[in-house]
C-alpha cells in the first residue's frame, strides 16, 4: 500500500506555507477520500460524481432526476498502485 494521501496532503501544505508567509498552515485534508472497513481498514481515494436525467412519471410526464453517487478506485491515482483487495 503507498502513502501518497499524506505525501499529497504534506506537499500541499508546503505550498500553502510558501504562498503565505508566516502564516500557520492547519489541518490540510484531501477531502474525496474514503476508510473501508476491511480487514486491513484501508484508505482509499474516492471519486464522487452527479448527473442529471429525464424519468416518466407514472401519470407521463417528464421531470428531471438528480443523480450522485461515490465511486471506490482501485489503484492510487497518483502513483498508479493497486490498492489491496480484501
């Protein structure tokens, strides 16, 4: 398993720092990320998407549905590493 999360997170903090000058960088958090409770109760990368349709109603009309879902990744979509299945 890698440890990009906290690398990203500790590189974006670095930048922050530099961009501000004495200023006290806290609590810098990627937040589309996901602990599944698994054997091994692994941090993963999650992606979030919505979308917008047209659904019938039962009497014919059309009316537009909002859609959201979250989607695990498999592999770190920083360094390319499966993650580990359980």
């Amino acid at each position: 398993m890698c440890n990009c999360i906290s690398e990203v997170e500790k590189r974006i903090t670095e930048a922050i720092q530099k961009q501000n000058p004495g200023a006290i960088v806290t609590d810098v958090e990627l937040q589309n990320k996901g602990l599944l409770f698994t054997k091994n109760d692994s941090l993963r990368v999650t992606l979030e998407f919505e979308g917008k349709l047209n659904v019938s109603t039962k009497s014919g009309a059309i009316r537009a549905k909002k859609v959201k879902q979250t989607m695990v990744l498999s592999k770190c979509p920083f360094c390319g590493v499966e993650y580990e299945n359980d």
